[in-house]
C-alpha cells in the first residue's frame, strides 16, 4: 500500500480504441491533490478513455484513503470471510475509547442486559445485534438505564434468549455513525489453537464514489492535424509564499483540444517572457516562484497548435490576493431538520473551508469549491457526529496557495420544543390514558413519558416509562397503582435541555362506581376517552352486562315498558314494581302488566299454558285447564275438567270439592239434581310425609295406585258438597 509520501494522483496509460488503438494518457486527480507527482501506470488492455480514468480514480483514492490497516484474530468462524468480504469492526482502539461490544445477557421489553459496564456521555449513541446468521442488524438509537443496561428507542432486534443451544446475542455500541468500521478483508491465514488470522484495511466510501464524476477530454492525437486548441478562459491568479518570496498560483478551465498548456510571465512589460516554474501543465493549474513587484502572466493550450494566449496581471507580493471576510448568514430560521448557511461570493476565493463546531469541538470541516454559496448541516449529520441542537457556522475563504481570509462564524440554536400543553392523564384498570396538545413544530420526533410512584422525582433515563410519536397514548402500569407523571416533546435535535411539564397525578383503579342522572350516565369508564357526552342515544347498546341500581324505560304512553331496580322517594308506587308495560313509569302501578319485587305477577287477560302447581286461584274462571294440587275457593269449573283434590281431611264447607282421604271407608258426592258414590277401600296410597299448604295439613307427593286411577271425571253445573 502506498504511503501519504509517495504520489498524489496516477497518469494512467492505455490504447484507445477511437484513435485506431493509439497509446493515450489521461490524469487521474482527486479534489484538493496538486498533481506534482503523478504515479504513471500502463493498463494493458484497456482501450477506453473513461475506463482508464475510472481505473486511475480508483487507484488514486486506494491510496489515499486505505491507509489504516487492521488484523486480529478470532474463531473457527474466521473462515466464513473471504478475500474482498467486508466485517464490521468494534474495539475501544479504533473508537477512541468510545466503543462497547460484548454479549447481551437479556432483554426486559426494550432495555437489553449487557454482559459488562458501560458509559455513554452525551446523545446520539447506537447499537447493533449479530443475529444467528452473524449478520448486524441496523443500528438502533439507544440511551443509558443502568451501569449494564441501554433502552432501544427504535425496532428491537432478535435476541437469543436460549444461551443452552446457542451463543448469546453480541452487540455493538458507538456514539454516532462511530459504532463500528468496515473492514476489507485481504487475508485469512490459519493461527494457532483453532484461531484464524484475519487482515485488511479500513474501508472508505470515498474510494467508490471518486469515478463517479465526468473524466476530462481524452487527449487530442498528435499523429493527425487537429484544429488549434480554444483558448483559455476564467483565468485567475492567487499568491502565497511571503512577500519577499512570492509564489503565484494560477487556475483556469479546461481549454478545447489541449492536450497540455504552456504558461509563461513577464516582469518588463511584456517586452519579454519567460517559462513559468516548469512552464508546462498537464492539469488546469499551475504554481511558480518569482520576485516581487507586477506581473505578466500568459497560459495557452497546446495541441497540435498553439492555441491562443490569455493573460493576466499580478502583483506578486502584494497583499490583493488575500481573500475577504465571509460573512455566513442563517438561509432560512433553523427551526426545523436542518441548518441551512448561504453567504456572497469572494472574489479572491479559491475554495472556502466550513467547520461546524458543537459545545467548542469541531465536529465536522470541509473544503467547498469557489461556485458553493451555501450549506445545509442536518440532525442527521448532527446524529452521526454527536452534535447537538447548538451550533456555531464558521467560515473563511482562501486562495490556490491556501491563504485564508479571516474567519467569520454564525451560533444558531434549534429551539427545544414547548412544554407540552392541554394535558390529560386518566387512569384505567391497568392503564394510564395520556393526552396532550399536538406542537406546530416540524422536527418533532416523539412524546417522552416519565412517571415515578414518588411526588416530586425528576425525569432521567431510569424512570421514562413510554415514548410515542402520538399526542395520544397510553402506558401500560400495575393494577391498583399510584403514579405521578411528566411529559416533555423530543425533537430530532436530541433528548438534552428538555421543556418538561408539572406532575400529573394518576391511579390505576379497578371501576367500582356508576352515577346515573335523570338524562346522563357517568361512570370512569366512559368519561376515559370511551364516552365522553352528558346523554347518550342510539338504536342499538351491546353488551355483556350493564351493572347499576337503575330504571330502564322504552316506548310512551301505554306503548311503555319498562324495568325498575331504583328507589325513587318522589314515586313511592313504583318503588314495588320490578317490571311493567302499558303504562308510563309514574303510573307503573296502574299497569295491565306489572311484575312485583315479591314475585307477584298481575296482568289482564293473560294467557297461561301448562301446569299450575301448588297455588291459590281465587275469584276466577278456570277453563280447560289441570290444576294439581291446589285449592279452589269460591270459583265455577265449566266443562269436563278432570280434578285431583288433596288428600286432607279438612272440611271446607259449602262451595268446596274436596276429595277426603280415609282409607276403607266409602264417600258420595252429591249435588243439586244428581248423586253418585265412589268405593276407595281397595286402593293404596302413599306419600313423603306432610306438608302446610293454605293453613292446613296435606300430603306431600300424593299418590294412589292400584286398578283404578286417581282422577275423577265429573261434571259440574252447581256448587257441591261432598259428605259423609
């Protein structure tokens, strides 16, 4: 590999295949090399101008740019790579001190157990997770939770949780784009003790975008008559050296048709001239030592002519060519994702070099060409060299000679957003429902949630709870817990120097209460964002349950029906009544239907199927039905009913059918017009002891068995008495 004393840009040489296969030349210069000491270099084969351009850039960048070498040793693993393959890198050597690797020994949610101590001062810290294919995931943003602990604020990667089948999770951590270098393999060599020897050199991007611009015209052919070259135009002239040893510096564009270019100067007025320095350049600049005092100086190209002089006058030693101050100005208010710069051009101005500088710490220089009259530095650039939302422009011009202009700087500060206002913070079962005012502000990348079970905490890494890119969120806690909580917007400036609101105080209750008004429902549950109204209305409520001492009523008039579980001291009538229809709720108790707290039914014209068992009918009709069991008092029974009294020895009097029970002994029933005798002292009777029914003794499960049946058919015009 070359070293930075060796050649500063390659003159590659090939055979072109548009010029009849003729050997060509072409210089291959990277932005900033002065090409005084080209490595020349013969591509056998190759037969195109901007093939052997590209070649050269390569070469020119390799060497440059691939300069730290790196080896280390590692497992059997070290024979996955191969020559070429690129592995990721992370050692505290390569990092400054400011890289962490290691095993990840678990994961709670979103913060990762690491398997040693860390320390990540300042923002913009990252990580990545090796999966089981030894593959890195993407870097993920990270903040400190523990001596041993980070919280990922991004998409968790896949963690292995089964160390017993498996190797546990590595990790990489670096502040930055700083969490690890790309490394290019160029040898694997086995070692010792079942370890590979691994070797390479850090890689740099630069190495495969530097083809990626226009090469310069192929050189004209000297073996045919080509036009003259055209002449040069934008010359211009800078100086440096010191006054009494001046050094003049020469730059112009690329001339047609010229292959190379002949610059001469002239100190008596142009009366006569002389090589300047070499007095030949194959690049579109060009240095030289003189006296001091004016003058002359002339470039033309050279092709198969001279081309046409052009010229211009310098005052070697003097002080013209110093550039003036820039002066930086904000292009638009730094208020959103970036910093945006513009200034006016100098005129003096070669290039210009920019630095940005974060908390007194250059963080990022660069050299911009002469036609730049503006830059954007944005939070990603910020992210990747750990700046932050304070940040000072500075700038000044300089020459071909690298003669600086005076420094001019501009401090700009992204402001930290508003606390957060219109704020609301519920508590649920096992909930906290949050809520606050949207910002206006562009660059807002989440709402950050701190809560402590402590009055008074102050917000940190160990007690943020949630972070949402919502206005809108919720945070899930323990049931039965007690929570004061503090927001505060982050923006894509960093988490440092935030706006944090007072505290909010939450409990996490299990709902236990309903207040039910005359046209409202209000319970915690629908006032946390499920409904938020003083009365509700709609066709249709579903539910498993509604739970609450309540009246519910549907309909007008005596189109009405309603149900009652309330105690209303205004309406003592509907204080009994459970459930009601044909009447409005105030006039339940008049109801044709009415179902009371004691089990009471009323209802007008009801129509009853089935059995009736064990009750009292009075002062009805009873029509075509079976009643078992029962007692009948003061009614007409109409039609061939089959009737099965009890089986008591109480007489009832005048108006009763009683069928007594006196085993072997025989019964009439007589009535006005007709008389019959029933003989029972061949049956058999038997029973489960005695039960109350109405005041007087019975039979419980009565039952007869033997040849005949129990029930006696009868028809009844008149009320009857049995005797005996």
């Amino acid at each position: 590999m070359p070293s930075e004393r060796t050649s500063d840009s390659v003159k590659a040489t090939y055979w072109d295949r548009e010029k009849g296969y003729k050997e060509q030349t072409v210089l291959c210069e990277l932005p900033g090399e002065t090409a005084e000491n080209p490595e020349e270099i013969s591509l056998f084969g190759c037969t195109s101008h901007e093939q052997a351009w590209r070649e050269g850039m390569y070469l020119a960048a390799s060497n440059r740019e691939r300069r730290v070498m790196v080896s280390f040793k590692t497992g059997v693993e070290g024979y996955i790579p191969s020559y070429g393959s690129i592995v990721l890198v992370n050692h505290d050597l390569l990092g400054n001190g400011q890289m962490f690797s290691g095993y990840v020994m678990a994961a709670e949610e979103n913060v990762l157990v690491l398997g040693n101590e860390i320390s990540l001062p300042g923002e913009n810290w990252y990580i990545a997770i090796r999966d089981k294919y030894g593959r890195a995931s993407a870097p993920q943003k990270i903040e400190q939770a523990g001596v041993n602990r980070v919280r990922v604020l991004g998409d968790l990667p896949a963690i292995v949780t089964d160390t017993y089948s498996a190797e546990p999770s590595h990790y990489m951590i670096g502040q930055g784009s700083n969490w690890s270098k790309r490394v290019r393999v160029t040898s694997v060599q086995p070692a010792n003790d079942d370890t590979v020897k691994i070797s390479g050199f850090i890689e740099s991007d630069t190495v495969h975008s530097a083809d990626s611009g226009e090469a310069p015209p192929p050189s004209p052919d000297l073996g045919l008559p080509n036009p003259a070259p055209g002449k040069v135009e934008d010359l211009r002239a800078t100086q440096g050296g010191t006054t009494t040893q001046p050094v003049i510096n020469l730059s112009w564009r690329q001339a047609p048709n010229s292959e190379r270019y002949l610059i001469e100067y002239s100190k008596d007025g142009r009366q006569t001239w002389q090589p300047a320095g070499t007095g030949t350049s194959y690049v579109t600049s060009h240095s030289f030592s003189c006296d001091p005092g004016m003058v002359t100086a002339r470039v033309a190209g050279i092709g198969a002519l001279l081309g046409e002089w052009t010229e211009i006058q310098v005052n070697a030693g003097g002080e013209f060519d110093t550039p003036g101050q820039v002066v930086p100005l904000l292009a638009e208010p730094f208020t959103g994702n970036g910093l945006k710069v513009k200034w006016e051009r100098e005129a003096a101005a070669a290039r210009y070099l920019i630095q940005v500088i974060h908390a007194d710490r250059v963080v990022r220089q660069a050299y911009l060409d002469h036609t730049f009259t503006s830059y954007e530095y944005s939070y990603q650039d910020a992210e990747r060299d750990t700046a932050g939302r304070v940040l000072t422009f500075r700038i000044c011009a300089e020459n071909g000679n690298n003669v600086s202009g005076a420094w001019r700087e501009l401090t700009a500060s992204n402001p930290v957003p508003a606390v957060p206002s219109s704020v609301k913070v519920t508590g649920l079962l096992n909930t906290l429902m949050i809520e606050c005012a949207t910002p206006a502000d562009t660059d807002i990348r989440e709402l950050r949630v701190y809560g402590s079970q402590t009055s008074g905490f102050e917000p940190s890494a160990a007690n943020l709870l949630h972070t949402s890119v919502n206005a809108l969120t919720s945070v899930t806690v323990p049931t039965d817990s007690h929570w004061f909580i503090r927001l505060a917007w982050a923006d894509n400036w960093g988490n440092t120097g935030l706006a944090f609101s007072g505290e909010f105080e939450a409990k996490a209750d299990q709902i236990l209460e309903t207040v039910i008004g005359d046209d409202y429902i209000e319970t915690p549950m629908l006032k946390a964002n499920c409904i938020t109204s003083e009365k509700v209305e709609g066709g249709t409520f579903t539910g498993r349950e509604f739970n609450a001492s309540m009246r519910v009523v549907a309909g007008s008039g005596s189109n009405t029906a309603g149900m009652n579980g309330s105690v209303d001291p205004q309406n003592p009538a509907i204080n009994e009544i459970r459930f009601w229809s044909g009447a409005e709720w105030f006039e339940a108790d008049t109801a044709p239907f009415q179902v009371r707290k004691d089990g009471s039914l009323y209802a007008v014209n009801a129509r009853i199927s089935g059995d009736i068992t064990g009750s009292n009918i009075s002062g009805g009709i009873v029509e075509g039905s079976r009643v078992m069991g029962g007692v009948i008092e003061g009614s007409l029974i109409v039609s061939g009913s089959n009737v099965v009294v009890s089986p008591t020895t109480a007489d009832q009097g005048v108006g009763t059918i009683r069928y007594f029970y006196n085993k072997g002994e025989e019964y009439e029933i007589i009535s006005y017009d007709a008389s019959a005798s029933l003989a029972v002292a061949t049956y058999n009777y038997t029973g489960d002891g005695q039960v109350e029914i109405a005041g007087e003794t019975a039979y419980k499960n009565f039952v007869r068995f033997g040849d005949s049946s129990a029930v006696i058919p009868i028809v009844v015009q008149y009320l009857v008495t049995i005797q005996h």
